[in-house]
C-alpha cells in the first residue's frame, strides 16, 4: 500500500502507481501520470468494469513475512488527482465491493504511514472531529467513505451522563464501605463482601474485569475509599481513543485505535433512563436498551441465567415485591434522541465486547448502569460489537405484525436475523 491509501474493508480508497520511492518505504518522490495501471482504473470507472482486489497483511509466521487474501470483486466508482501526503500529484480511486459475495473476511484496516492514527489529521473521510463537543476525556472523531457527499452523524444531541425522566426516582445512596484510599482486603471491605467476598476487578491496565457477573457492586459515593479505588473501575468514564465510522450496510459503527485488554471496560450505554412503558408508543427506535439485570439473574423471558458470585443476601434483598416481576423490564435507556458513543455499537452474532450491569450509588437491580466490556483482546481498528440480544421474532410493529431485521454482521455462524 502506498501513504495515501486507505482501507475500509468494503470501500476502498487506493492510490495510483507511478511516482514512489524504490527503497520499499512507498513514500512519492514525484507527481503520478495517467499511464499504465493507472489510466486502466480510470477506464474501469468509464466502462463500469470490476476489478479483483488481494489484501497483503503482516504474518510473523510466514516465511516471507505476509499472507495475502483474495477479497472477491469491486467496482471502480471514481477517480481523481489531489495533491498527495507528500506533495506530490496522485491519482484516487474509490473501490466498493460489490454485492452477492462470500461474507469478507479481512478485518477493517487503516494505513497511515503503517501504524495506527496518532491524531485527526491523519484520518481521511474526517466529518466530525469529536463528536462529544468536548465532553468526553478523549475526543471521538467521526469518519465517513462510504456516503458521496459524506455526512456526520445527526439527529441525536451527545451526553455523556443519563437524562433521567420526571417520573423516575433514584434510590437513595446507599451506606459503604469504611475502607481509606482504596479497597485492598476483601475481607473487611462491605462492597467486595457484596461481590462474593472478593473484588470483581484485578488492578491491571487501569483495572480488568475479571469475569461476567449477574451484577458487580463497585463502590459508591457513601465508601471511604477515593476515585483511584479499582473497585470503581467503570466510573472513569471512556479511556480508549474511539472512532465512529460509516459502514455500507450498517449505517454507523464504532472502533478502537487502541488495544484494549480482555475485562476492559469501554463505555457505558448512556441516554435518557425512562420507564418502559412509555416508549410502548416509540416507533422506528433502534437505540432502547431494556435494563434486564434482574430477568437475567433469574433466567427469565428466556434470558441465560448469569449469577456470578454474588452473595445470598445480595439476592434475598432484591425478592419481595420484585418477585412478581413479568419477563419485561420496568426501565430501559432511550439513546434515540440523547446519547453517547454506545449508541452507535453495532450487533454481532460473533461480539467482541459483553454487556454487564453494575451498582454503585444504590443496590436496586432495576436500575443498574450498563456497561460494556472487553470480552476478548481486541486490535486496533476492529470493529467494536456487542450482541442485542433479540429472541427471534420478539418485535412486533404497531399492528401487531412480527417484524424482521436482517443481520449483516458477518459472522461464521451469524443467525442472519436480528431479530
């Protein structure tokens, strides 16, 4: 790949011949003619001819070094000549893979001088250079190849902390820990004893998740223990440099520039906290999250049961009138007008991320955050995903009609419904 190359996976922008360094750095030395391959793209573009496109990725255990990947055909839609990274006249064309193919297999990848993007300015497609406004502890660019002319995303207003609806009261803060600085011993501290007598993070990376749980009791406003205390993990909010980026199918979409560590947490999903009842009305809202972390430790409305090692009288004290609970969460969070980051996660029958409830300022299970975590090591520039946990045919539109939703993750053993 040359220096202005960009790969998006499904839509392509690659770089004409001609006019780069021969000592292999691939940098231009010189301004690019319309001759040769060059010229042959541009004819492909006029007489709407496909071409075969094979990706070059970086093996350790091959012999020479790369293993290459037959990525299947892709139309030429445009070219055109810009002045290049290093000042000199290149020639673009864009690439889209066509439709009716073997789902891709090659990871999104993006080159800038072989390495992730260190800041904005190396991003092309750039449309938003943070979409937080400022809000966020690290900006989150917006990029768009995809859409001619590219747009950003719109109709939402960004928030980074939950709106809460008037007829929705918080629990009052709940006692804490008596523990100072931060939480050591489990034995002593009130909230680890919560979480099974041990603490569900290990203080690693910024602190790690140690596995999925029901529910994770982190420390809150009332404990001793200050904002260091790796039984806070979740309240830092986001740490990871995040892009959101257009895709061909699933609108927008969501990765890493960073590394992130298995048990790391991302984000948490953020909008307005509303009863669920009153978006029974709500048509066409893509973005409501039901808080279900009680249904999930009861296994109810088919949900797999997760009880972690949360302690038994953590349990008893959600009984009462919560026993009479149906299948249906009471709360659920609204990101379809106000919202963060989350709301542009996609789904994957395959994810690489896990959604955990936790509580912290209170202990009512109704009401807990929802946070997403790093199921797996995740690479740079992979997309973030998460599974919806839609039940086949579990929507109904307001006729009464079952809605269906194609599923356009691409995974191996993708159930090819959303719902």
């Amino acid at each position: 790949m040359y220096e202005d190359d960009l790969d998006n996976a499904e839509d392509v922008i690659y770089t004409g011949q001609g006019g780069h360094d021969l000592t292999g750095n691939k940098r231009q030395i010189r301004d690019q003619k319309l001759e040769r391959g060059n010229l042959a793209l541009k004819n492909c573009v006029e007489q709407c001819v496909p071409v075969r496109v094979v990706r070059g990725h970086e093996c350790a255990s091959s012999y020479c070094g790369r293993v290459y990947t037959y990525d299947g055909l892709y139309k030429v839609v445009q070219y055109w000549a810009e002045k290049g990274l290093s000042g000199f006249t290149v020639f673009k064309y864009r690439l889209r893979r066509m439709e009716g193919q073997p789902i891709l297999t090659t990871n999104q990848v993006q080159f800038s001088y072989g390495r992730v993007p260190q800041s904005v300015a190396e991003i092309r497609g750039l449309v938003c250079e943070d979409i937080s406004g400022g809000q966020e502890d690290v900006p989150i660019p917006a990029t768009n190849l995809v859409d001619d002319p590219p747009v950003a995303p719109s109709g939402y207003t960004y928030c980074k902390s939950l709106q809460i609806a008037k007829n929705v009261k918080l629990p009052a803060n709940v006692s804490g820990c008596n523990c100072q600085g931060t939480c050591v011993d489990p034995r002593t501290c009130a909230c680890a004893k919560l979480n099974g007598s041990d603490f569900p993070y290990v203080q690693i990376n910024g602190g790690r998740l140690i596995e999925a749980r029901a529910v994770v009791f982190e420390c809150g406003p009332s404990c001793g223990c200050g904002p260091g205390c790796v039984n806070r993990t979740s309240q830092r909010g986001i740490k990871h440099r995040l892009e959101v980026f257009r895709t061909p199918k699933k609108g927008w979409a969501v990765r890493s520039w960073d590394f992130i560590p298995s048990g790391a947490p991302v984000c948490e999903y953020i909008g307005a906290l509303v009863r669920t009842e009153d978006t029974d009305h709500v048509c066409e809202n893509n973005y409501i999250f039901d808080i279900d972390c009680l249904q999930t430790m009861r296994g109810l409305g088919g949900r797999e049961r997760r009880l972690g090692d949360v302690s038994v009288s953590a349990i008893n004290s959600f009984d009462g009138d919560d026993q009479k609970s149906e299948s249906v969460p009471e709360f659920c969070i609204d990101a379809g007008s106000t919202g963060n980051i989350a709301r542009f996660i996609n789904h994957s029958c395959e994810p690489n991320l896990f959604v955990q409830c936790v509580l912290s300022s209170h202990h009512d299970v109704k009401l807990a955050r929802v946070m997403l975590f790093a199921a797996d090591n995740i690479p740079p520039m992979q997309e973030l995903t998460y599974d919806y946990g839609y039940a086949l045919d579990s929507v109904s539109g307001p006729s009464g009609k079952i809605k269906q939703m194609p599923c356009y993750c691409g995974a191996a053993d993708c159930r090819k419904r959303l719902f």
